[in-house]
C-alpha cells in the first residue's frame, strides 16, 4: 500500500511555525527555512526510567549492525557483584544510522521472552542518533540465569537504503528489594501455544506485543473500509480491530489495540524526524489478567492460550502479538485449587457504514464486553478475582477520488476494572484508557503532500480498597504535527517544512510530571517543564 494515510478535519492547524521562531533553546536565527540534510536526534516528551542512588552492574545484551534479516544471536550472563535481587534493572538501547532509511520494527528476546518491542527512527543524510530506555524489573526471573539472546530489526540495504542500523543494548541492575514483588517465573507459550503454569500459581498475567506492522493495510489497520467502498484498503468488518486471549477456547480477555503510527507513516516522515509518535520506540504489552482461570491453569496439565485479532480479512498477514506470561506463586502451597466462575462474553457490535458522495465516507461504531471471575484457594485464604472489560470504538473516514484528501477521526477506549477480594477489604483498580487519532492528508493539484495531524494516548487510573480511593494517576500523551513537502522529485528538491510538538503528562497522587517539546524543520525549538 502507499504509504499515504490519514486524518480528519484539523481546519485551520497552522502550517509551521512562524509564531514559534523566537522560542526555545535554538533561537530564530538558527532555524532553516526548510529541512536541510541534517536535523535534531529524536527526542521524546517521556519521562526517563528513574534510577536508584548507589551501586549499579551493567551488562551488554546484544551489540549488532543491522543489514537484513539475519538475527543477532547470542549469550546472556547474570551480573556479577549485584547480588540476583534487584531493586530495579534498566534496558537501555542506543542506536545509530545515516543515509536513507525506511523506519523498522525489531524485538529482543531473552531466554525467549520478549522485553523489547521498537521501531527505528528515519535517518538524516549526515546521520542521527537515539536512545530507548525501558524498567524490565518484572522480568528479573529471566535474568537470574544465563539465556540465549535473539535481537532482530529487520532492514534493508542496497543502492537506494543506505542505512545500516547500528544498535548496543544494555541491562543495568540495581540491587535492593523491588517497590513490587516481580513475579517468580516469566513462561513463553510452547509449541502449539500451549501454557504449563507452576501448581501453586495464585496471580496470573499475560503480556502480548500486538503491532499491526510491514507496510501492508494491516499497519493502517484504523483506515480499512468494507469492500463496496473504492478505497485501497479494505475488510468486511471495517476498521474495527480487537485482540482477543483464550485459554482453551474459552473467552480470557479482550483488548482494543494501540493505533501505532511508526516514523514513516501517514506519508509523511517530517512529521516524526525528530518527535515520534506516542510509543512509536517502546511499544506497552496489551496487559491480561489471567488470574480467574488460575484453578483452571494449576492442574499440571498443558492448556492452549490463543491470541487472535478481531476484524483481520481471512489470510491477509501484517500482525504480530507475542505472548509472555507472568506468574506469582503461593510459597505456602504446593498446589493452589481454584475455580472459573464467570465468563461472560456480550455481543461484539460492529457497524460500519459507507456513503457513496464526494467525499466518500464511511462510519464506524463498534465495541464489546467479558466479564470473567474466579477463585483460588490459597494458604491464606480464598481470593476471587473478577475482571471486567469494555471496548468501543468510534470514527469517520472521508476521502475524495484517488484518494488525494484523505481523513480520519477515530476515538477508541478500554475501559477495565480488576477486583480480588480476600485477606481483607477488596482492592479494585479502575483503568479508563482513550487513543485518539484526528487529521488529514492532502495531495494538492501542486504535489505538495500536506499532513495535519494529532494523536493522543491518554489513561486514567484509580485504586480502591474497601470501596475507598488510595491512589490516582492521569496519562496524556498527545503529538501534533504539520508537515508538507513536494512529490515526487528528488530529495533534494521537496522544499520541506514542518512543525511537531508533544505534551507528555503525568500527574496524580504520586506527583506531577509534564513536559513539552516543540521542533521546527528539525530543529528543537521549545523545551519546557510544567511541574
């Protein structure tokens, strides 16, 4: 598919940055009137993984060129001199490339479980260099113990690629006990997807890496019409994507995933030179809470875990969702019965309507609910756990003939709420998730390729106990861009301008956390903390 995407109805979204010349670190005069061969590294909005004071141990996972799709592969070795208890371990990835460069998915497995899911940034000409930082310490269990190492960012070189992806990763432990206990064993799925759990599992967690990626229509998944519609990327269902978990045929989980836009998407790269979009570098695990089925999950036997995407036309490919599963264990029991009490699924609702017109149009409403709750029967006592989830998803899609003004706006949230009742008051945690996607690309009778643009991810969360709140937190992370450039000509010649800012919040009963980045034709030109 082109790689020509997008988004709805931001009239009026200035074209650069004019107003914004005088701010900032870099100052008027050092702004170009448009991108040169060289820009700013890629910076994010994120706060970085905070770090204990004291003694640390560093280890260097995988350090590798990537050309093609050949794996790196290799040996992991605990540290020595930190104990095998961390307070916290820190993955740090820094990479390098220059030349020409599509943007690039990879994953890094140790002991094969995944800790790691990116993307690449595109590269300028003279070259760039970026950093991904990410807390792994729920996976100390892998690393107790040496693993193999499989590292893999699948690329391109030849004539017109040039860029070599130059990669170094690193564990840095800390020792010192957790602020959470991390769990005690971290599973992969076997052959078959099947799951043996430890008999005395009392909390159950699977994490799945779900990324519609590889420059099919399965990456703009968010665009997809139903097939009477004349556009080029269609499904019977429409745009609706839902990724479900079962264990053994039975309903587990459900979750409406991240609309991930990677560092060449929507068409236009300026947009993300220097800012990427929200978790475009560390892509978050969709979270299961598996614990209802854990008196299922402990009787020694094997059990079938299934990962599917809702609303992917029958053999198209573009999907990739990796399952870890994170197990704590009852130390007073060899074995922990328990019991599935509920598992009730609703109707999956999905319209999504086309209308013939200049624009075409297609509406989309589409949503679903499980409620599933059980109990284990640990040294402690009965715990019952009840998950509740519910998904919807909204948008508008408009574009014209030959696809030359293309817009979407789209609401998807995921809301869920997690009760275990026992050894005191229940404890509930209610989590409001909301992605939002909301722009426009225009191709003019010039071939100048305009794309306006804004995405946010954003996340409310609230513990209870005993029906009383005990802490908070709000997530915003919102990106928006301007950017244009003339089509096809050489590189050279596409007179290209663009303005990105990101606004990264986070604040609640923990503390507040808020900063800004704004960059003009790669150029940083507004830092700023709001705490």
């Amino acid at each position: 598919m082109k790689r020509r995407i997008v988004m709805s109805m931001l009239a009026g979204a200035a074209l650069l940055a004019s107003a914004l010349l005088g701010a900032g670190p870099a100052g008027a005069a050092d702004v170009p009137a448009e991108f040169g061969t060289d820009w700013h590294d890629p910076v994010t909005a994120a706060p970085p993984v905070d770090r204990p004071a004291g003694k640390s141990c560093q280890v260097t996972l995988a350090e590798a060129q990537f050309k093609d799709f050949t794996p790196y592969r290799g040996t992991y070795t605990p540290p020595e001199g930190c104990g095998d208890r961390w307070s916290k371990v820190v993955l740090r990835l820094d990479g390098k490339v220059k030349g020409r460069q599509f943007d690039r998915i990879g994953y890094l497995h140790v002991g094969g479980v995944e800790i790691l899911r990116t993307s690449t940034p595109e590269p300028s000409p003279d070259g760039i260099a970026w950093s991904v930082e990410k807390d792994v310490t729920r996976y100390s269990d892998t690393f107790r113990s040496s693993q193999d190492v499989e590292m893999l960012i699948g690329n391109v070189v030849d004539d017109t690629y040039t860029g070599v992806l130059d990669v170094k990763v690193t564990l840095t432990f800390y020792p010192g006990e957790p602020a959470a206990a991390p769990a005690d064993k971290v599973l992969t799925l076997g052959e078959g997807n099947t799951l043996t759990t430890p008999r005395n599992s009392e909390r159950i967690l699977a994490e799945v890496y779900a990324t519609g990626s590889g420059g099919g229509c399965e990456e703009f998944w968010y665009l997809a019409v139903p097939g009477k519609a004349p556009y080029s990327c269609q499904a019977d269902g429409g745009p609706y994507r839902e990724v479900q978990i079962k264990v053994d045929g039975q309903p587990a989980g459900i979750a409406a995933p991240f609309p991930h836009v990677w560092t060449g998407g929507w068409s236009n790269p300026f947009l993300w030179y220097v800012v990427p979009a929200p978790r475009a570098f560390d892509v978050k695990p969709i979270e299961y809470d598996l614990t209802p089925f854990a008196g299922l999950l402990n009787d020694g036997r094997s059990h079938k875990v299934d990962v599917s995407v809702v609303g992917v036309p029958e053999g198209q490919s573009g999907w990739s969702a990796p399952v870890d599963v994170l197990v704590w264990q009852d130390a007073g029991r060899t074995h922990v019965p328990g019991r599935l009490t509920v598992d009730r699924a609703g109707e999956l609702a999905n319209s999504s309507t086309y209308t013939a017109g200049s624009p075409e149009r297609v509406d989309t409403e589409a949503g679903h609910r499980l409620t599933v709750s059980g109990y284990v029967d640990t040294s402690h006592g009965r715990v019952t756990t009840t998950v509740s989830r519910t998904l919807a998803n909204t948008s508008i899609h408009r574009w014209t003939d030959g696809e030359n003004v293309d817009g979407l706006d789209a609401k998807w949230t995921d809301d869920e709420s997690v009760t275990v009742d026992g050894r005191g008051p229940a404890r509930t945690t209610f989590t409001h998730r909301t992605y939002t996607m909301s722009g426009s690309t225009t191709i003019g009778d010039d071939a100048r390729l305009r794309t306006v643009l804004t995405l946010g991810d954003r996340a409310a969360v609230v513990e209870s106990r005993g029906g009383r709140p005990t802490a908070w937190s709000r997530l915003d992370d919102t990106v928006s861009g301007d950017a244009a450039y003339a089509t096809g000509v050489p590189r050279d010649q596409r007179h290209a301008v663009g303005t990105t800012s990101e606004r990264y919040r986070l604040y609640g009963s923990a503390g507040c956390y808020d900063h800004s980045l704004t960059t003009v034709q790669g150029v940083l030109t507004e830092e700023r903390d709001g705490c």
